[in-house]
C-alpha cells in the first residue's frame, strides 16, 4: 500500500513538473532554455500583368529571433525575447486601371527599399499554488516606426486543477515616422495606440484532449492609414474582436498529438475573418518528430476598399487600395521536422503560403491586385540547461 | 445563417465542457506532453503570429496583442 502511494506521489510530482500548458501547480521551468531561429521570407514576384510599369520584386526578409526562459529563484521566472529583421524589395504605392481597364499595382520605390526591425521585450512570471500571474514590457524600433508595449496576464486553475481561466491586458505606444516625407508629401510623425485585453478558459476533457476558448478585443486610435501609400485614408479608431478556440487530443496508438484551432474575427472597418488550421505531431521514436500543417484563412472587405484609387474623391472619404484589406482567401501549408537530443532540439520548417480573390470564402466585388504568396524556411535551437 | 453558426459554435463548446472526465493528476502524463502544450514552439508561434499580422487584416485571439509594426 504505502509503495503504491508512494509511486502516485512520485507519478503526480513528475507529471505536476512536466505540464507545459495545462499545469497541475504552476512553477517556474526546471531547466533554463535558451532557443534561437533564423528564417527567410520570400514573396513571389508580381506578374507583368499586374504590374505593367514597375520593378516586380516584392518583400525579402531575414528573421533572427532570440529567446531566454529561466527561472528566478523558487517563484519566478525570466523571459526574455529579442528579435531582428533585415528586409528588401518593394511594396504597393498606388493602384490604377490598365489599358485593358483592370485593375493594376504600381510599386513604391522599386528595389530602393531596405529597412532593419529590432525589438526587445523582457518579462516576469510569479507562480502562486493555484494560479501564477506575469508581466512584460517590450521596445521595437525600426528605421521609420517605433512601438513601446507593456502586458499583464494572470490565471488560475479551479475544479481539481481542470479547468484554468487566464485574463491579460496589453497596452503599445506607436509612432510612425515616414521617411522621405517632404519629398513624397508624407506625414511627418504620427501617433498609434493600441489596448488590447483577453480572457481564455482551457479545459481538460479527459486524459487525452483538452480545449481551449478565448476571446480578445482591441482598440486602436490615432494614424491608422498607410503613410506610404500615395492616397490612403482610414479611419482614425478601429475596434476588433476575435474569438480563438482550440482542440489538443493524443493518439497513444499513433504516438501523435492532433491540434486543431479555429478563429472568428471581426472590426469595425467592417472586416470579418475565419481562420482554421490543423497539425499532426507524428513522434518517430524517442528522437525525431515530425509536423505537417495546413491552414485555411478568408477575410471580407473593408468597407471602404477599392481595388482602382480614385484620386479625385475628396481626402475626407475613406478609402485604401490595400490589398490586406481586400476580400481574399489564403491556404498556406508546411512542414517540420524536428530531431530533439536531450539538452539540443533542432526544428526545420519550410512553408508554402498563397493567397488569392478565389480562395475567398466571402463574396469578392473588388478583386485586388499585388495578393501575397510566400516561402518561409527556418531553422531552430534550443539549448536546455 | 451567422446566428446559427454562433449557436452551433456555443453549444459545441458548452457540450466539451460538461462532458469532462474527472482526471487526476497522474492520469495527465500524455497531456503534459510538450507536442500536446496550446503552442509548442514559441518562437514559431510568434513567428508566425508577426508574418499574419503583416499580411492579413485579422489579429488577436488567445493573448493580448504586443507591440505594432510598420509593416507594409
């Protein structure tokens, strides 16, 4: 009896120790892990036919993104995030009608454009009995854009530890300062802010699946328009809602985990999305691990959307002919492979991303030009020490 | 239409939660499993959450959004 005992306290210690996300008492992490990612980002090319007049070259992106999670002491720890981004290419400037009367994209400054993106966000994590609460505070600057961002987050587990609810609140201070803007008639500096709150409840449904439920709003104000674009006027205050669940179930016989995720979204522009993506996470022994994952995204027009700019409308109307706030669908697939050594973890991801007007779940009156398709690659490690 | 989807969606989520076992804490060693966490890879997960963020007009869901970007 007394062994019997004696391996449920040690089974429930090992296993209290080894909840990542849906913990029995929280704790700081046993190990510290160090985590470092390099990715490249490669828009395709624009067609001739969308762009009859410009450079077609589009985004390319170098990510580094560095990560730190330690513990600090015996009820905290430490997180610490850096990341930097090098790009190059170009981005819409304005669109037009071409002579066959579609519409056409015109890109801004061909292959003039580079910019460099750096940030740092430092943050704390308390851990209670029942619960653990945490705070970060972030810089993000880049050559034409600084962001300040600051967030609160806290939860707690109820019914025997089945069920955690966790809330958070986050604020970012936004200026944006664009360059050449005497030259082009840009602004010269302006100011976004951004509050954003959530609140999430995950339940353990049985010794295999568990659900998750979350629901965020944000507000933004101040300059929310494209400097960059030759006429771009949206409205100085957007609020938005999303409404995130998701579903984590193991197959034992597999010796697989299933996650599938579900996203409704909704603002005031007059914006509404779906988004669902599913991943399967095949173990192939005790080593190596491999992920494939498809994911399925489609968004309705802003209302004031155009996919041809109308320069003599007054600059009192709203309108943008940007094409992320186009009606549109994307399906994006990719696949990881990741071969974990113990205290060394390597993951390789390569990903396929292509949006287009007929992927659109939501009717599409205005289709637009210039729609993204992307290559991403990375490669990652973590160290655990 | 939208009102039904809603409903489905809630009375799919109210069953899930009144249909859990009562689990103890030694019958959890699957689901504390690291393939099994909301996101298993930070960095992908936040990766991935900048690039959507750049590219779709949709953000925000299971945390609170973190700091913007002049993202064109």
């Amino acid at each position: 009896m007394k062994n019997i005992a004696s391996r449920n306290i040690i089974a429930l210690s090992t296993t209290a120790l080894a909840l990542p996300g849906i913990a029995l008492a929280d704790a700081p992490p046993t190990q510290s892990t160090i985590s470092y990612k390099l990715s490249n980002y490669q828009e395709d090319d624009l067609s001739r036919s969308e762009a009859p007049l410009s450079d077609l070259e589009r985004y390319d992106i170098d990510v580094h993104q560095f990560q730190l999670v330690s513990a600090l002491g015996r009820n905290m720890s430490l997180h610490v995030d850096a990341n930097y981004e090098s790009l190059s290419g170009a981005s819409p400037w304005f669109t037009s009608r071409g002579l066959d009367g579609e519409p056409i994209v015109n890109l801004s400054g061909a292959s003039g454009i580079s910019d460099r993106r750096t940030e740092l966000s430092v943050g704390s994590r308390y851990y209670l009995e029942n619960g653990s609460f945490g705070g970060n505070i972030g810089y993000s600057e880049e050559d034409d854009y600084r962001a300040v961002y600051f967030g609160f987050n806290t939860e707690r587990h109820y019914n025997n530890d089945l069920t955690t609810v966790s809330a958070g609140l986050s604020h970012s201070s936004d200026k944006v300062f664009p360059t050449d803007a005497a030259l082009f008639n840009r602004v010269e500096e302006e100011d976004k802010q951004s509050t954003s709150v959530f609140a999430s409840v995950s339940q353990i449904i049985n010794q295999v699946s568990s659900f998750q439920s979350a629901l965020s709003f944000t507000e933004q104000s101040g300059f929310l328009s494209d400097p960059y674009k030759l006429r771009d006027i949206r409205p100085d205050d957007k609020t938005q809602i999303a409404w995130s669940n998701s579903y984590r179930r193991f197959f034992v016989s597999a010796n697989a985990a299933f996650h599938v995720n579900y996203r409704y979204y909704h603002d005031d522009f007059g914006i509404s999305s779906h988004t669902s993506d599913v991943s399967w996470h095949q173990n192939l022994g005790r080593t190596f691990q491999l992920v494939p994952q498809l994911r399925y995204y489609s968004q309705s027009a802003a209302d004031f959307f155009t996919n041809v700019d109308d320069f003599l409308s007054p600059i009192s109307e709203y309108q943008s002919s940007d094409y992320r706030l186009s009606a549109f669908g994307a399906v994006s697939g990719g696949i990881s492979v990741i071969a974990d050594m113990g205290s060394w973890k390597a993951t390789l991801t390569a990903e396929r991303y292509l949006a287009n007007d007929k992927y659109s779940a939501y009717e599409v009156s205005q289709p637009s030009t210039a729609l993204v398709k992307y290559n991403r690659i990375s490669l990652g490690i973590d160290f655990r020490f | 239409m939208r009102a039904f989807r809603t409903t489905l969606l809630l009375a799919i989520c109210s069953l899930m939660l009144f249909s859990c076992a009562d689990v103890r804490a030694w019958e959890r060693g699957y689901l504390a499993r690291e393939e099994m966490a909301w996101a298993p890879d930070a960095l992908e997960s936040s990766l991935n959450d900048h690039i959507f963020f750049s590219k779709e007009a949709s953000s925000g869901g299971n945390s609170a959004a973190g700091g913007g970007c002049g993202c064109n």
